[in-house]
C-alpha cells in the first residue's frame, strides 16, 4: 500500500473511531450552524463560544465583537479511498482552511451595512483524477468537493447594504455566484462535487463563468423580499471572466489566487430566480422552498462539438430547485427529515458538456434515538448526467470512446461531537465514470473532519 493510501486510510479511521465515541455532557448542547465552502451566506456570525474549539480565544471574541468584527477560522478534511472499480485502488487526502470575516458598520454609525471577506487555502490531490478515472481526468461528479484551486485565494470582497427592514437587499463586489443560486439547505451535508458547489452541469463550460467557492468575480446582486415573505426575487450580474482568459478556451488561468481585480473581456452573465417559500419562519408544520431561475452570458466558450479551437457565442442554463420538511418530530425543533432536489437544462448543447442534469436527496436530523445526537445528519443522495451529444464527433474522430451519463449516489452521516468539531463517514458509488462506459463503476469510502476554530 502506497504511503497516500496509507495516510487516507489512517485518517478516515481516525474521524470513525472518534464519531462514534459518546459524546460529553457539555457536548449535547451545541448548535452548530457551519459556514462551510459552498453553500448560501448568512451574515450574522454570532454563535456561542461552545461552538468553537478554542472558545472565547482568551476574550479575543468579544474585544473584535465590540468593533463589529466577527472572525471565524476553519478546517476541512476529506479523506476519501476507492476500495474497488475504477481504473486503480488508492485514496488521497486533502483539506481547505477557511477564513471568514464580517465587518458590521453599525459600529461606525452606518446601519445595514457589512462588509464580508472571505480566504481560502486548498492542498492535496482528488481521487477522482489519481484513481477512479485518471485517463479522463477524472470523472465529472467530483468525489471531494473540496478539490479545484489548490491554492492560497482571496475569494469573497462583499458589500452587503439592506433596505426597508431588510426586504431589499444589494450585495456588491467580489461575488460567488452560488452563495445565491442554485443552493439549498442540504447540499453541503454531501461531499461529492454534483451537490455541495452548485449542480454540477451549470459549470462544465470553458473558459469558466459561473461561481462556485473559492472562485469569485465582480458582481451585483439584488435580493427583493414581498412583503408577507412568501416570495423572493433574485437578480445579479456577473463579470464572465473571472480567470482573465479573454474567451480564449486554450489560454490558462492568470488569476490562480484571486487576487488580479481587472475587469474580464470576455462579456457578463446574467442570472435571476423565483422563490416560493411555504411556512416560511414558522416553527408549526412543515417549511419549505422551491426556486425558478437561469442564467444567460454573452461570453465566448469552446464548442465542444469541434476540435479546431473554435468557439460558440453566447450560453445558458435554466433550472428548478426545491427542499422542503417532510416530517418533523416536534413543533419548534430541527429534527425531523427534509428532502431537496434539483433539475438542470442547457440552452446550448455545444457550451456544455451536459444536456441536462437531475439530483435527490434525503437528510434526517435526529436519526439516532439519543438526545446528544439530536443534531448528527444522515443524508442519502442520488444525481444523474446526461452528456451532450455534441462530444461525440471529436471524440470519435481522437479515437476515444464517447460519453453518455455518469450517477453518483452517496450515503453519510454527519456527528457533531461539539466545540467546533463535526466528523462525517461517507460512502459514495460512481456509476460509469467520466461517462465512458470502459471505466468499471467505483465504490468509495473516507468522511469529512470538519473543525471550527
């Protein structure tokens, strides 16, 4: 066994032997609401110190508190190993450290307005490229999610001003589109790239466009609330070009750490999406959302039907998201068992590698029958692709083997062991790799150790 097989498989023993340990009293009472890479942001940080592995940091929190500033420093691992199928056995390991900070100018007597900053530091190499499919490049659902931008990265630069008692919102800055759209409650209770990182269709383009953390790029985002909060209103523009490619598909990444601010050439995206919330807030019956939206970009993106370099004018997705509570145990708590799902179409079959993409998934809170794992998560999913027809023609013409679908489902269960620390075992099946229909499916197993400082 090589030594990287060796260091994943210490580690996902490591997270499954401490999970499983009974928690400590001062364990059972802990909160935990994670700002972890990928889903929507919510500005209000405060939490208690129980939350956080070093608590009050020698009452650091509350002298940065009394200067509206809230700091949050965390860490995430993903050891993951391919015990059988795909192309070789092995594993990897690879984590992301995170830094959040919130700015609230009320402070400085500026009501409304806070400033976000968010950085990213990723190593490590991805399973899905080393061992599953690693002459493809991996497959396309992405085993670890925390695997893309191996790198220092400034990523969010976020003015956040709201108006009339919080029913209009703008946000301004660096941005990342899928802090906003396409997100759900439950995407990031999954570690594979085809849930947590937005549905994984609406960014297979080249060069890139939309965000997904640690990515970011200027933008504009309005966020209108009516006035019963039954409806919410989506809009933003984005600058397409946020690696500085000029639409060029073989030029490579100028802006590997986020930190070149130029304007891009290579056109804007346009984004919008409907939401319908039903219980909205309430602590009775069941809650949930469902959302309406796509984008269109005027950018230049390889055609992928061709193998000379050229390019297709102008792309666009549509798509449908939706969770909502299907059981709950008592009026007024979380646990209980919610479901989401997703529906993806592409507007332009030779921009995109995928037609159309479709996901599900189940997450109980509670599902342990004791009081200290009342706030642990299990969660099932299943997501299917279809690969655009477009692909065939150069594929055939390389002599490779042409794409058709790939299907992930994946199985874990999140324990929130308390003061900041959250160890995820995980099992996931990738169902033709990379789509190809020569690679045998894959069977994975490690977890996710997730820390907060």
């Amino acid at each position: 066994m090589g030594a990287a097989a060796a260091r994943c498989l210490l580690g996902c023993a490591c997270a499954l032997s401490l999970a499983v340990a009974p928690p400590s009293a001062a364990d059972t009472e802990v909160d935990l609401d994670h700002l972890e890479p990928g889903p929507s942001i919510d500005v209000d940080f405060q939490f208690p110190y129980s939350d956080f592995l070093f608590g009050n940091w020698l009452g650091a929190r509350d002298l940065m508190f009394d200067y509206g500033l809230d700091f949050r420093l965390h860490y995430t691992s993903q050891p993951m190993y391919n015990a059988a199928g795909g192309q070789k056995k092995g594993g990897t390991y690879l984590h992301n450290l995170g830094l959040d900070i919130l700015w609230d100018f009320e402070t400085f007597g500026i009501p409304n307005t806070s400033l976000l900053v968010r950085l990213s530091n990723r190593d490590g190499d991805s399973v899905s490229k080393e061992e599953v499919a690693p002459r493809e490049g991996g497959n396309t659902f992405v085993v670890q999610e925390i695997h893309g931008e191996q790198t220092a990265k400034v990523v969010n630069v976020q003015l956040n001003v709201n108006f009339f008692e919080e029913h209009v919102e703008l946000a301004i800055g660096r941005l990342v589109a899928f802090d906003d759209f396409t997100v759900t409650q439950y995407n990031c209770q999954f570690m594979n790239l085809a849930f947590c990182g937005a549905p994984r269709a609406a960014f297979l383009q080249n060069p890139g466009a939309w965000t997904v953390y640690p990515n970011a790029t200027w933008g504009a985002r309005i966020r209108l609330e009516s006035p019963d909060r039954r409806w919410t209103l989506l809009g933003a523009v984005y600058d397409a070009d946020y690696e500085n490619r000029e639409g060029d598909p073989t030029q490579s990444n100028s802006n590997n750490n986020g930190t070149d601010w130029r304007f891009g050439e290579n056109g804007v995206l346009v984004a919008g999406e409907l939401h319908y919330h039903n219980n909205r807030d309430s602590e009775v019956g069941l809650s949930g959302v469902f959302k309406v939206g796509g984008f269109w970009m005027n950018e230049d993106s390889e055609d992928i039907g061709k193998t000379d370099g050229s390019t297709v004018d102008g792309n666009g997705f549509l798509w449908f998201v939706g969770e909502h509570q299907l059981y709950r145990e008592r009026d007024g708590e979380d646990e209980g068992l919610g479901a989401f799902g997703s529906f993806q179409y592409s507007l332009e079959d030779n921009a995109n590698q995928m037609d159309y993409f479709v996901s599900f998934g189940l997450v109980y809170t509670g599902l342990l029958p004791w009081k200290s794992r009342s706030r642990d998560r299990t969660g099932l999913a299943f997501a299917h692709g279809a690969f655009s027809d477009a692909l065939k023609t150069p594929r055939r013409q390389q002599g490779l083997p042409t794409k058709k679908h790939e299907t992930v489902i994946e199985l874990n269960h999140r324990f929130e062991v308390g003061h900041g620390i959250a160890l995820q075992p995980d099992l996931q099946w990738i169902i033709n790799p990379a789509g190809t229909r020569d690679i045998p499916d894959a069977f994975l197993m490690g977890g996710k150790i997730y820390v907060e400082f």
